[in-house]
C-alpha cells in the first residue's frame, strides 16, 4: 500500500487543476478588451498562465489544447490530455516532495 497511487487523491488533485484552469481561462476572457494600464498587466500576466496551462500539449502544437482546429471531440480530448498530464506531474511532485520530508 505504500508505493501506491491514491485514487483519491489524484481526482481530488485533477479537480483543484480544472478549477484553477477554467478561472484562469475566464479571467483572461474578461480582461481581454480592458485598456487601463492595470488590466493591461493583468492581461498579461493572465496570457502567461494561459501559456503555462496549455503546457506541455503547446510544446507539440502552438494551437494546442485550448486554441486547436477541428472537432469539439478532438479539443476535449486534448484539453482532458493536458490536465491529466499537468495533474500527473503535480501528482509525482507532491509526491516527492512529501517523501523527501518524511
């Protein structure tokens, strides 16, 4: 039982990702068209973690997963790639993390 993936935990992990995510995605949105000089930076700084989200599938595409050409199905599929592979990496971090501290 120790070296085991938590289930629970990984969803829960997956969860707080998809939050952060689609916050992070609706925030840029609503500041997209502000021309004060503060939602300019915040525009910025958002765009930043639109890229940073969109790692590591914008690594393959420029256009991946959030901006990609083709079916609903297909942009689905890869938003669903990104978060479970940004959730898996978070996943091992933590779990490196907590274990070095043990």
């Amino acid at each position: 039982m120790k070296g085991r993936i938590s289930i629970k935990y990984f969803v829960k992990l997956f969860l707080i990702v998809v939050l952060t995510v689609v916050v992070i995605q609706v925030l840029h949105l609503l500041t997209s068209n502000s021309s004060a000089l503060a939602g300019s930076f915040i525009e910025t700084l958002l765009g930043y973690l639109v890229t940073l989200t969109s790692l590591p599938l914008r690594l393959i595409d420029r256009s991946y997963p959030f901006y990609a050409m083709g079916s609903l199905w297909k942009v689905l599929l890869l938003v669903l790639i990104n978060l479970l592979l940004q959730t898996t990496l978070l996943y091992v971090l933590l779990k490196t993390v907590f274990k070095k501290g043990k």
